[in-house]
C-alpha cells in the first residue's frame, strides 16, 4: 500500500519528467527542484511530512510533524 509520501513523490516525479520533456511551463521548475528536496528531506528526519493549503487550495507551508500534529520543523512556508 502506497503511503501518502510516495503518492506525492510519485507525482512530483511524474511533474518533474514532464517539465524536463518540456511538457510543463518552465515556472514549474522551482516545483520540481522543491520536491527533490522534500523528498530528500522526508526520508531522512523523523516525524510526518504535511503539506498545508489555504481555502483556495494554494500551498502555504511544508511542515515535518509528530504524532500530536505539533510542528518540528518547517522545511518550506510560502511568502507573504
């Protein structure tokens, strides 16, 4: 069974392939470069990796949380 982890890797990868055939605009390229690091960093610290949107469903924050859904640490927050 597939974790969310993997579903989201899988389709950051799917998006970075596409944007490296050119098939994605280029803004995307942050995108791609952004879950590299995701990646990299969700399989290498404890905790969950939670991905937190607003009511428009735009990305605001990437956070790594325990259990009890208390922050650890932010790996990337959306500017202001």
């Amino acid at each position: 069974m597939q974790t969310e982890l993997d579903k989201i890797t899988q389709a950051l990868r799917l998006l970075s392939a596409r944007l490296t055939l050119k098939e994605v605009e280029p803004e995307f390229a942050e995108v791609a470069a952004l879950a590299a690091k995701l990646e990299s960093i969700a399989r290498a610290a404890p905790g969950d990796v939670v991905v937190t949107t607003d009511a428009s469903g735009r990305c605001v924050a990437v956070t790594r949380q325990d259990k009890e859904h208390r922050i650890l640490s932010v790996i990337w927050e959306a500017e202001a």
